[in-house]
C-alpha cells in the first residue's frame, strides 16, 4: 500500500515538474555553470594564499627556536667545555641539553663534536632509540651548513693567525640552520646551531665547531603556535592526508626532500561562500516549483506519511533511550558488529570505550532524579559533539555511556579524542540556577589489538573502566592484558574469601595495648587473618580491600566483632577494640546489630571500642554520626583511629566527642631524636587531653619512645616493642606472663615480652 502510493504520487509529481524543470534548467545551467567555474578560481586562490601563511608561520617559529638556543649556543663557559679532549657529560647535561628543554621544552637534543661524531644524546625519558642513522642522515645537510657556515666566519689576519668573526653584526645571532625531520613517524621541528664564543677569539688554525642539535615535536604546542600565526581553522598534523575539497594540505619536508608528515586544515573558499549566497534563490525557485507538486500530490501521500512516520517512530524507539535519544545497549550491540566487519575488511583500527559518570549517585541523591535526567540528557548532546561524525555514541544503562571511535590512528591520536571528550564533560552544567560539575572515567579497548568480538571488546572495556575508577576516577585507562589477570584474581580471592567466611576459616590476632606505666594491658585490638587450608598466608592489605569492594565487608566486620566479644571473657578488665569500616556504617541496621552481639555474648558494652577513621565521615555526615552517638550511648567507647593522617582531623574531633584518640605510627616513629616530630607529638597529647580524650600511641618500637611517651602522659601505648599480634591462646599466656613480672620496680624494660611474643 506505502509503494504503490508513493509510486502514484511521483507519477503525477513527474508529470507538472519534469516539464518545468527541463525549462529553468536550460536557462540557468549556462549562468550556474560560469559561476562555479569563477568559484573555484577563486577558492584556488585563496588557498594558495593560506599555504604561504603556514609556511610563513612555520619558519617564524623555527626561528625562534634559533633564538632559544641562544643562550646555550653563544656562551664561552659552553664553548671550552664541549670542546675539551673528555667533556664532562653531567655539566653538558644540566646546562645545555636539559636546561632547553626545561625552559623550552626541547625534548630530544644531539650534541655533534668537531668531528663530526656524536658526543652526547639526550631524551626527555632518557632513552636513546629514537638516534639511528637515518636521522643523522636527515640531519647532515643542516649540521653540514652550519660547519661551513662557522669556518668561513674565520678571517685572516696580517700576522697570519684567525680571526672569528661572525658574519652576522647581532652579538646574539648564532649559526643555526632549522628544519624538520622525522622520529618514529612523527615530524620534529630541529635547530642546529654551532657553540661558540661570546667574544672574538684568535687561534692559528681554522676549525669546524661542535654542534648542537634540538628536536621539539611539531604535534602539539609549536602546532598550536603555527595555527594560531596563520589563523586558520581545523589544524590536523597527518602522515597523510587525501585530496578533497575544503581541505588543504602544507607538505612537510626533512632536508634531504624527503615527506615527514603533511598540515591539513579546513580552507577558506570565497568563491564556494559566494556559490552558497545565491543558492537561496536557486533554492527559492525548487520550492516554488516544489510547492506545485505538493499542492497536487498531498492528499495521496497525506496517509503513506502518517504510516511511514509511525512505523519509523517504532523502529526508533526500540533501538533508541527515550531520555537522551541515543542508541540503546541492542541498536549499540548492533552497529558495534557493522563497525566491526568494515573495520577488517579495510584493515583499520576500531576503539571502543566504555564511559561511566562519578559519583552520579550523589547527584540523584542530592538534587532529585529530574536534575540526574537534566544531567544525562547534556552529557549525552555533549558527547555527540565532541566525538568525529563517523563515531556512534549510545547510553548503556543509567549512567552508562559508550562509544565506538572508528578510524584509530595509535593510542596517541585516541587520548586525543578523550581529553576533549573529558574536557567538554568537565564544563559546568547548569540546572536551573545551580552550576554542576560532572566528571567521567573511561576504559578503551582497540580491535584488532584486543580482539574482533564485540562481546570480547565490550567486556574489555569495561575492565579497562574499572582499572580507571579503581585508580582515581575522572581518568582513563586503556586495556591491558594485566588487567584482566588482575580483575581474574580479585574475583577469585573474593570467592574464596566469602567461602573461607562461611567455613570459619578466618582467625582474629590481638594486639596488647599497655597503660602509661607499660606495667598493666588495658586493652587489646583485634585484627582478622587469613591462612589458607595449604598454609598460604593472605595479608589483610589484600583481602580487606576486595571485601570493601564485593560488600563481603559487613558480613566480615561483623565476624570480627562477635568473635573479640566471644574472646574478651578470657580477658577480664580488658577492653577489645575492633576496627570498624565506612562501608559498614551505611548498613541502616549497624547499631542494632552491634547491640545484638553485645546482649549474645553478655558482654558489657564499656569493654567495646569501635575504632575508625576520617573516611566514615565522607558523604553520609549525618547518618554516620547520629549511628556513633547512639553506639556511645549504650556505653560502646569510640576511637578516631590514624589521627593526623587525614586534613580535617580537628573538624572531627569538633564535630564528634571521641572517647579515644590513636595518634598516627607515623608521628611515633619520626619523633626518635627530631624536634619537631617530638613536638607535634606533645601537641596532639595535649589537644586529645584537653578534650578529655584517651590518647593511645601505635608503632611503638624502642624503650626511648616509651619513656618520651611517659614524659608526657600518653594514656596508652602500642607496638612491636610491646607486643606482636598474637592468637588468642598466645595472647593469655602473655598476659598471665606480663602481669607475673610487671610489678612495681620492674621499670619500663620490655624486652622480655617481645621474645615471649615470639616463642
């Protein structure tokens, strides 16, 4: 029914507008045709004219890199010490070579002695591939000139001696030649300039000089610079580019003529803006004559319209998100295979990226889901602009975004692309009169390079994703086959260690803690360990992060706490203090669970203490804190644990009334015969006692930091000096141990516990 409309109502079209056309066109194609004809004239003007301003611009700043080099090149100091018989390589390093690109960002140099042999080679990652001799050879032309250039300077005098004398009347006008070659595929603008001296020198002979080379990459700043001399739009640095309109190309060439690279950029074609001034009356005409056919053909086709507009409204929405209109995770699946197949028939590079906002959740929490709409709906325009027009950008899910990126030149030319795809995500989005700032992480995977499956490449992206988020967020980070090893082996760890919960096969050791006196243990802090069936020991550094990050932290934080309060009625008088994660905080039933342990092992809640850290704090204020007055209430004491290790410290302590404060090991153990450890440490004592706070110590590891800890009345002392970690049939025999021989006149002299620990 839709065809054989459509072909009824293009009869009756053809019918009234063929006739008419065949007229206009017979008139006009004349006129049309010279128009065009002057257009293009005009257009090869004007890029001429465009080419001789990059090439002006580019001389400019070669230029000016002569002029940077001057103050390396022109100076005697300089010029005696590379020309000695065994220069020395550091000055030559600090002074010359590092110091360019340090101040210039001279990135590569090559020192050439009067030998014409290579004395020294410097690289900002202090590498020295990139030297072959092909690059020499690229180089000798200009090196070569320079030399010539030097020893004709040289004149004779009557007496018979030399005389330098540059032919140049500026003092600081060196003898450089400039160009560009070619490193690893990349084109570098060089400088060759001849070191020499200040002041007008006499010598018997006439002699080459040394010669010093700097290589800076055209890509990037000195690109910029030559984009910004010439004003032209859509700068592009290629290795090559097609011919096609609206496009010039500057050919770029090494001394030796050969291609290192070419300029693209978007050129202006007056004859073409001329053509589109009257293409408004041209396209007058067709309306009015298109007007005739609609006029005629409108109710045949008024129905086909209505059909055609619903069927494509639900093919639309079926491979499209209602809220960003971009392609849905099936349509994205979809064009990801097509991209896929072109891509190894052509032999190209396909990129695609997995994208994830930060902390968008917060957004929704915040402001509303009607801001986190807002916000998806810009990110996603935003990215549609940002990207090259060949690329396909979808929304996977809520916060989820992907890319495919069509084309990848290298790894280079992709970062490219994704710093401006950050860059344009980081502008302020504004919803209603409140400015957001949103962020992004990214994962990349490259096909062929990681695969042709799209489900391969799809799920190494999202590894990638992860190593990003992992490390920071707001970054990206592209796939790598460690990645996956990494991501394989947290997986596994995290299987075995929820089954290592469920089978009991965990362990708690107890770290004494002695009174200001190191004569009475006050209270013992209880650590999780992990030793495997085969005796394979895993650090808490590695199973405690995997367990914040599967969640499995709240099933083992609460392992923890009802094991020490089992335990501490072996332990009469002696508090059990257990660390407490944040994640554990946001549980809504924590306190009620803690209660519950505590009433379980009728254990009274004066002989716990929860220990945490300023992160608990972060995000969820409220809520954290009205969870810990309530714990403090029932009588559970409170410790602020690593204090000093964080920034906001004293907020906390302002905030929260802590029972107890733990100073930072790091404070303990910086303060052995350093003033101003030892008086921070003092100051902290001082502040939690003010506030009628226990101090305790961690890191204790000599008996001078007891007696400096005593000196000043450190409530609590912890440490390897004390005691080790122990199990807790280990920790009874200690105690009963410690307690026999720590009495009065015994001292502070602890070594006795250490070996105990140890035996």
């Amino acid at each position: 029914m839709y065809n054989s409309s459509k072909n009824s109502g293009g009869q009756i079209a053809n019918a009234i507008i063929i006739p008419m056309v065949v007229i206009v066109m017979i008139s006009v194609v004349g006129i049309f045709g010279l128009l065009h004809w002057s257009a293009r004239l005009s257009d090869e003007t004007a890029v001429e004219s465009q080419n001789k301003l990059i090439s002006g611009a580019l001389q400019l700043t070669q230029n000016y890199m002569v002029k940077q080099q001057n103050g390396v090149v022109i100076w005697d100091e300089a010029y005696h010490r590379v020309n000695q018989i065994n220069p020395d390589e550091g000055w030559i390093y600090n002074n010359l070579m590092h110091w360019l690109f340090q101040n210039h960002g001279f990135s590569k140099s090559i020192l050439i002695n009067r030998d014409y042999g290579v004395q020294y080679v410097y690289a900002q990652n202090h590498t020295n591939k990139w030297m072959t001799q092909e690059l020499l050879q690229e180089l000798k032309p200009a090196v070569a000139k320079v030399r010539a250039r030097y020893i004709i300077s040289f004149r004779r005098t009557p007496s018979g001696l030399y005389s330098f004398i540059p032919q140049s009347s500026d003092a600081r006008r060196s003898i450089a030649e400039t160009g560009l070659v070619s490193l690893a595929g990349e084109p570098y603008l060089f400088s060759a300039a001849a070191i020499m001296p200040q002041i007008q020198s006499i010598s018997r002979v006439r002699f080459p000089p040394s010669v010093l080379v700097s290589l800076v990459p055209l890509r990037g700043e000195k690109l910029t610079e030559i984009s910004e001399m010439s004003r032209l739009d859509g700068f592009v640095l290629a290795n090559n580019q097609t011919q096609r309109d609206g496009v010039g190309r500057f050919q770029l060439k090494s001394p030796l003529g050969q291609d290192v690279g070419l300029i693209a950029w978007q050129t202006t074609e007056p004859g073409s803006q001329m053509i589109r001034r009257i293409n408004p009356f041209l396209a007058l005409a067709a309306f009015m004559i298109a007007a005739v056919v609609i006029a005629v053909t409108i109710f045949t086709r008024q129905m086909t319209k209505r059909l055609a507009r619903s069927e494509a409204k639900a093919v639309h929405s079926s491979r499209h998100d209602a809220l960003s209109g971009l392609p849905n995770r099936a349509r994205f699946h979809a064009l990801l295979t097509d991209t896929l197949d072109e891509s190894v028939a052509k032999g190209t590079n396909t990129a695609v990226v997995y994208i994830d906002l930060d902390h968008f959740k917060d957004i929704n929490d915040t402001l509303g889901h009607s801001a986190g709409d807002k916000v998806i709906t810009a990110v996603a325009q935003r990215l549609q602009r940002v990207i090259p027009e060949t690329g396909i950008v979808a929304r996977i899910s809520g916060d989820e975004f992907a890319m495919v990126i069509k084309n990848c030149e290298d790894d280079v030319w992709l970062e490219y692309i994704l710093d401006q795809v950050q860059d344009e995500i980081g502008r302020p989005i504004m919803i209603g009169r409140r400015e957001l700032h949103a962020s992004l992480s990214m994962g990349a995977a490259i096909a062929p390079r990681d695969g042709n499956d799209p489900d391969e490449l799809l799920r190494k992206a999202d590894i990638a994703l992860y190593d990003a988020k992992a490390n920071g967020r707001n970054r990206r980070s592209f796939f790598e086959p460690n990645m996956e090893h990494h991501v394989q082996s947290k997986d596994r760890l995290s299987r075995e260690l929820r089954l290592a919960l469920k089978n009991d096969e965990l362990t708690l050791a107890y770290q004494p803690q002695s009174d200001t006196s190191a004569k009475r243990i006050v209270s013992v802090e209880a650590l999780a360990r992990w030793t495997k069936e085969d005796g394979t020991v895993i650090s808490p550094a590695q199973f405690i992060p995997v367990a914040e990050e599967t969640g499995l932290i709240n099933e083992l934080g609460i392992w923890v706490l009802n094991k020490a309060c089992a335990k501490a009625h072996e332990w009469p008088g002696i508090t059990v203090s257990v660390n407490v994660s944040p994640n554990q905080f946001k549980h809504p039933r924590f306190v009620e669970k803690v209660m519950a342990i505590l009433a379980a092992n009728n254990l009274p809640p004066q002989r716990l203490e929860i220990e945490v850290t300023e992160s608990v704090f972060a995000g969820r204020n409220d809520s954290v804190l009205k969870a810990l007055r309530r714990l403090k209430n029932l009588g559970v004491k409170v410790a602020l644990d690593d204090f000093g290790s964080g920034y906001s410290s004293l907020s906390y302590l302002r905030r929260f009334p802590f029972d107890t404060l733990k100073i930072d090991r790091d404070f303990v153990s910086d303060m052995n015969g350093n003033a101003e450890a030892e008086a921070i440490l003092v100051s902290i004592i001082q502040l939690g006692k003010a506030l009628g706070m226990t101090i305790v110590a961690e890191g204790i590891e000599t008996l001078e930091q007891i007696r400096f800890l005593q000196a000043h009345d450190c409530n609590r002392m912890q440490g390897y000096y004390i005691s080790r970690p122990l199990t807790d049939t280990a920790l009874t025999a200690f105690l009963d141990e410690f307690h026999r021989v720590g009495t009065p006149g015994y001292g502070t002299d602890l070594s006795y516990q250490v070996r105990a620990a140890e035996a």
